[in-house]
C-alpha cells in the first residue's frame, strides 16, 4: 500500500535535513510532488514500513510525525505496537540464556 504524506516546506526542510547521507530512506526525497493550492505542500508517497522508517528519522519535527501519522491513520494501519509484540520483551532470548546459565551455576 502506498501511503500519501502531505508535508509543508518547514516540515520538509526538517525532514530532509534529519536522514543521514547515504541512508535509504532519501531515496524517498528525491522526487516529491509539489502542490501548491492551499499553501506550499510536498508530497511524499512510501509504503508504510518506509513511512515507519521516517518516523524514526523524524523524532525532532513535529510537523512530520504528525502528517505520517495521519497517513497511516487514514490508510487504516496501527500507530503503535500491536499487543502481541508490546507484551514481549525485545531481549526475551537473551534472558532466557542468562537464567540457563544462572540454573546451570
């Protein structure tokens, strides 16, 4: 699914100069639609996980999470973690060999 972020130019200019050179992620930059009813807007389309991917890049510009947000909100995608993922750990496997180990001593 392709996702339409509806940007101002403050948000990206932020944008832009918050993904690093040489990240994947400008490749999504490199060609914005420029609409210019209703003020100066840019368009940027991206499947979601790329979209997921600026979010991180964009922790600084609120006028960038607020539009990706409202991309993925109208596409009808979570915001957040899904339960399953949000109830495990992220280092589950690690600890499991830590009390392994423990058992053992």
């Amino acid at each position: 699914m392709i996702l339409k972020i509806f940007l101002d130019d403050k948000s990206f200019h932020c944008l832009k100069h918050a993904i690093p050179p040489g990240s994947p992620s400008k490749i999504v930059l490199q060609d914005p639609a420029r609409l210019s009813f209703f003020g100066n807007n840019t368009v940027l389309s991206c499947d979601k996980a790329e979209a997921r991917n600026l979010l991180l890049y964009a922790g600084h510009c609120p006028g960038v999470i607020a539009s990706i947000h409202q991309a993925l909100r109208l596409a009808g995608l979570p915001l957040e973690r899904t339960q399953k993922s949000a109830e495990r750990e992220p280092n589950d496997a690690i600890m499991k060999i830590l009390n392994l180990d423990q058992e053992q001593a």
